[in-house]
C-alpha cells in the first residue's frame, strides 16, 4: 500500500465526540411509546447501510436525559457488542436525532480532518475492520474490550478533503446503483405477490374476455374443507399434487458444487444475497427452478425463502439442513412454488406446525399431508408464469447486475483507500 500523501492520525485526535450507548437499566420497556425519539438496534444496521424503520420510540424528556447517546445525520454508529464490525451512518433522513443502544457507541466526525462517508468506508475495509476488531473478544458473546479507549485508538490514514470527497464519490455512485437494483426488486416482488392474489387467493383470474374472473360473475362453488368459495371445478386437493416437498437429488459426497448458507437467504426478496463453492458433505439440495424456504425458527417468521436460479446447467447445488426444498411439479410454471410459498395463508399453515424445543422449532414435512388447496388449472398456472417468470428474471438481472457491482466496489475500496488509484480527475 503506498499511502502518499496520506497523513496518519489516530482517530481520538480527529473525532468530536465518542459515546457508549446507555446502559439497558436505563431503557426499560415501560418507556417505549408509538412516537417520539426512535431507539436504534441490531436490526437497523445492515451491511454497512441503515435501515430507517421498524424502531422503538422513547420521549423527548427521556432522550434528552440520555443526550450523551443520541446520534445525529453523519454520525457513525458502530456495534461493540454481540455482531461486532457492523458500521453505519446515520442519513439525512426522517428523523432529526437517533438513541443508540447499549451494544452501540457513535462517533461524531471533526469535519476538519474528515468526510464522515471516507471514514465508514474505511471500517468497510479490511484494513479498517482489522484496526476496528483487533482488541475484541470472541469468547461468550464477540465485543470490543474497552470499546470508546479502542476506537480512539484505531490508526486512519488521511489524504486531504478533495481526495476523500473523490473516494465517497466513486464508491457511493457504486453503493447507489446496488441500492436502487435492490428497491426495484422489491417493487418487482411486491407486484408479482399482489398478482399471485389476485390470481389465487381472491380468485381474480383473468377469464376468457380477459376481465376479473370472481367479479365478473365467474361461477363459484362453497367448498366445505376450506370454508369458502372457490372457482367452480378447481379440485382440492393435498398440495404435494401440486408441489414436490423435498424432491430427491443426487450430489455425490467430494463434489465442489454451489453451496447456501442460510444467511443468504433474504427475507424479501426471491434472489440470494450470495454464495460460494464448497464440497458437498450433508444438507439440502436443489437445482435450478427450486424454491427454498428457511424450516426453524425464527428465519421462517422472518420470511427467508428464495427461488434458484444462479446455478449452472444441470448442477446440483447444496445447503444448510434447515432448508425445505420445494418445487412446482408443472415445469411451465415453476416460479407458482415460490410465491406459493411467500403467501399469507401457506407461511401461518408452515408456522403454526412448527414443533420442538423453544427457539429450536421446525417444519416437519409432514405437516403438508393435510394440507389442502384449490388446485388451478394448468392453462391459468402457465398464464401466470407468463407474467411471473419475466418478473422472476428481471429480480435476477438485477441481482446480478448489484452483486458485480459489489464485487467491483469491493476490489476498488482498498485500492481507493491506500491511494493506489489516483482520484484527482473526479468530478465532484
């Protein structure tokens, strides 16, 4: 690494304020209301970005007997207890100020010295995590041992303001793109589940003049076993006549092939976040076309399901055991499993037949013997994979797209952050 023209510091002398999270003595259930200053937890940091939403509340006159610990736009917030290395900043967003929590500490830059974006992407670095972890604890739950004396002493090397304002530049334009793939592959997913609906729930198929099948007078018929009217001659049935649950494949033990963990399965999109190659011991396995849905607790109430397709052709790929692997049986319609498996009423049947140990509970197959839906036709399944399956794909291009893009970040950044990559000619 060349570092010229770099001035190195450590971060104590060039930083306005350290400060711990409040002890959890100090926030206590009872001072939770729907609205006021949100309390920022585990949750909200997410690979180095900040989820605005989904907090605890605490009162002004609270937050402001806890002032040490507020954070504010362009401060940092990093996790010194339990998923240590986490790193996020705080957005010009909805809220004026923040709370950190007790595993938190947040760190407010001297401007002088630093571009707050420059400095959480150096924790984003190797190097930076190195200097971030290199006193911390991994026995018993992972933290940083003395965790404001240690960030204090974390070693940065600096260039001057332009340059760092070159760096966040490039790399944020990176990180922007990522992001926007990864909202409209929700906005992807949230239309194709409304579709799925329409289509399956609300029985709102398009009939032979193309108009909503249930509204327009579409003959309906009462079906006792499932309480409510269906489209007159879908058959109910068990839905293993529709879907294989855990349908046999063959990987031979030593084989390298492309293997999950269940960290990569997101909870709201039908893309993994990511993979790797590993030789296969013992798990789940599943080919292009699969859908797989976390079995225990808590990452099926989370939502953790995907539908495969980044394998290669005629590859068998393997997983965590706690994967149930499912497909539809009708191959020109195979994306139907997946929002099968998404919907409402399939995910309350899969979670309320969870059994085991508490905070050990699983989906036992079994538990989809006896459970029974209207079977569509297969001309309306393969209509619906018309429209689903170019959805389907566009979530992938996208995904593919954010995770080269990734990688090309991730290349750059140390290379950026040394100096290697001269960045003068950026326009700001």
């Amino acid at each position: 690494m060349s570092f010229e023209g770099f001035v190195k510091y450590k971060l104590g002398d060039i930083v306005d304020d350290i400060a711990m999270g409040p002890f959890g003595s100090n926030i206590k259930v009872e001072n939770f209301i729907s609205q006021g200053v949100p309390v920022i937890r585990g949750q909200n940091l997410n690979h180095g970005g900040f989820e605005d939403k989904n907090f605890v509340f605490i009162s002004e006159e609270k937050a402001h007997s806890l002032k040490r610990s507020l954070a504010y736009p362009d401060d940092l917030v990093i996790t010194h207890r339990g998923t240590i290395g986490q790193v996020s900043i705080i957005p010009y967003n909805k809220h004026p100020k923040y709370l950190v929590s007790q595993s938190q500490m947040k760190l407010t830059v001297n401007k002088e010295y630093l571009v707050p974006k420059y400095l959480l992407y150096f924790f984003k670095s190797r190097l930076g995590q190195y200097e971030l972890l290199k006193d911390a604890s991994q026995v018993g739950v992972p933290a940083i041992a003395s965790p404001t004396k240690a960030l204090k002493n974390v070693e940065i090397a600096i260039p001057d303001q332009l340059t760092q304002k070159g760096i966040v530049s490039i790399l944020s334009t990176l990180d922007d793109k990522i992001e926007l793939n990864n909202r409209m592959n929700k906005v992807l997913e949230q239309m194709a589940q409304a579709v799925f609906k329409q289509w399956f729930v609300d029985f709102e198929f398009p009939n032979e003049n193309g108009d909503p099948y249930k509204s327009s007078g579409g003959v309906m018929e009462w079906c006792e076993e499932l309480g409510k009217e269906i489209p007159k001659g879908w058959p109910v049935t068990q839905v293993s006549n529709s879907i294989d649950i855990n349908p046999k494949r063959i990987l031979k033990k030593g084989t390298e092939s492309t293997y999950l963990e269940m960290k990569n399965l997101p909870t709201f999109s039908a893309r993994a976040t990511d993979w790797i190659r590993r030789e296969f011991t013992s798990g789940s396995k599943y080919i292009n076309g699969d859908v797989l849905m976390a079995r225990i607790t808590p990452c099926l109430e989370n939502g953790k399901t995907i539908y495969v397709d980044f394998l290669e052709n005629d590859e068998v790929g393997w997983g965590s055991t706690e994967f149930i692997v499912l497909r539809s049986k009708n191959n020109k319609a195979l994306g139907y499993a997946y929002f099968l498996a998404r919907s409402e009423e399939f995910r309350e049947h899969s979670i309320s037949n969870m059994s085991g140990s508490s905070g050990r509970q699983r989906v036992p197959e079994s538990c989809y013997d006896h459970y029974k839906i209207p079977t569509p036709p297969n001309d309306i399944l393969e209509r619906f994979d018309e429209i689903t399956s170019s959805v389907l794909l566009r979530i992938k291009r996208n995904g593919t797209e954010a995770k080269i893009l990734s990688n090309l970040r991730d290349t750059l950044l140390p290379k950026l952050m040394s100096g290697e990559i001269d960045v003068s000619e950026v326009e700001l």
